[in-house]
C-alpha cells in the first residue's frame, strides 16, 4: 500500500491554509478598508488603470510565468504547490464574496486597517512558501533574491513593493499608498519569519521529488 510521505502532505496543507487566510485578509482587511497592495497584485492594478488591460489576463501572464521560472530553480513540485495555492486563494475568496464581510470596517481607522492588512498577507503568504510555493508572481522574485543573491525575503518585499507603489501614485491618492507601505512592511517581516529567513534555511524551497513509501 502506498502512503505520501508526511512532508507533502505537510507542504499541502500549509498552502491550502496559507492561501485561504490570505484570501480572507485580502477581501474583509484589504479590499474593505481601501488598503492597496505592492508587488505584481500592485503591478497589475496599474496596468489596468494606465493601459485598461483586465487583471484576468496579465495576473495569468505574469504569475505563470514567474511561476515557471521559479520552477526552474526550485523544482516541479514548486510549480504545482504554486498553482494550488492560487486555486485555493480564488476559490476562497468567491465563498468569502458570497457570505460578505466577517470583520468590521476601519475605514475610519487606517492605521488599524493597514496593520490588519499587513498581518493577514504576511501570515498567508508566509505560511504558502513556508510550505513550498508561492502566492503570486511577487514571491518568486523574493525567493529568487533570497536563494540567488543572499537576501532576506522581506528586503526584496519591501523593494518591489515600494517600486510599485510609487509607481501606483498616478493614479492613487497619497493617503493610500503611506498606509499601503505601512501594510507591506509589517506583511514582508511577518513571511520573513514565518519563513525562517536565515542560514540554515535557505535552502527551505528546493525541488521535492515524488515521496512515497510502501508498505
């Protein structure tokens, strides 16, 4: 009889918990209260106001394919952990729309809804590449800076974020994006934690083979 081994199963888990507290963080802190996000969900919000191209189409395009290049350093199973990680955020995240707001607005209290905002990425995030993956195309680009060139993933976080959210400033208003930075920062410490950036971690996300056992 043949069992998985219990470091999939453990990897799978922590993504399908990952992305469905992501989900939740996103929808009831973030698309509630007004806070924006940086990185390629940033990038892609961007495009749509300046170009009019729908997110539908470049999140496939961008994320996938920094999904496949990730696959390329991290293994295949990097990229199948990945694309159950953004089944799992777009299926939660339709039942959270259809049951509605679980969590009371703080709208008139940004810097609550920033930090909200920033522990529920964080913790999502940092729970679905702690299992292996990645939550969208932004994470591989941390993991890619944190295995390639030694740095810590909040760092590269923080910079991608940062780039798009200056950028994002054409058609945002100030306000937005000062709380948006606030919400980054905390979320970029939170997966830099979760994810246990340090020496003897950095080879967390690597290929996993096929792992089964008989019995």
């Amino acid at each position: 009889m043949r069992y998985i081994k219990n470091g999939t199963l453990k990897s799978i888990l922590l993504i399908i918990i990952g992305a469905t507290i992501l989900s939740f963080g996103s929808y009831n802190f973030n698309y509630q209260n007004n806070v924006t996000e940086g990185g390629v969900l940033g990038l892609l919000l961007l495009l749509q106001h300046v170009f009019n191209i729908s997110p539908s189409i470049t999140s496939v395009v961008i994320d996938f394919s920094l999904f496949t290049i990730g696959s390329k350093f991290f293994g295949k199973k990097f990229l199948l952990y990945s694309i159950l990680s953004t089944i799992t955020f777009s299926s939660t995240y339709k039942i959270w729309e259809k049951i509605g707001f679980l969590v009371s607005s703080f709208t008139n209290n940004m810097l609550i809804a920033s930090i909200l905002a920033g522990i529920g990425v964080g913790v999502g995030v940092g729970l679905v590449v702690r299992g292996g993956g990645a939550s969208g195309g932004d994470d591989v680009i941390a993991l890619l800076g944190n295995k390639l060139l030694k740095l810590k993933v909040n760092h590269v976080y923080l910079a991608t974020d940062a780039i798009v959210l200056l950028m994002s400033l054409v058609y945002l208003d100030i306000k937005q994006v000062f709380f948006s930075i606030i919400a980054v920062t905390i979320s970029g410490k939170i997966i830099s934690i979760i994810y246990k950036d340090d020496e003897d971690n950095k080879d967390n996300i690597e290929e996993i083979d096929d792992e089964i056992i008989y019995e």
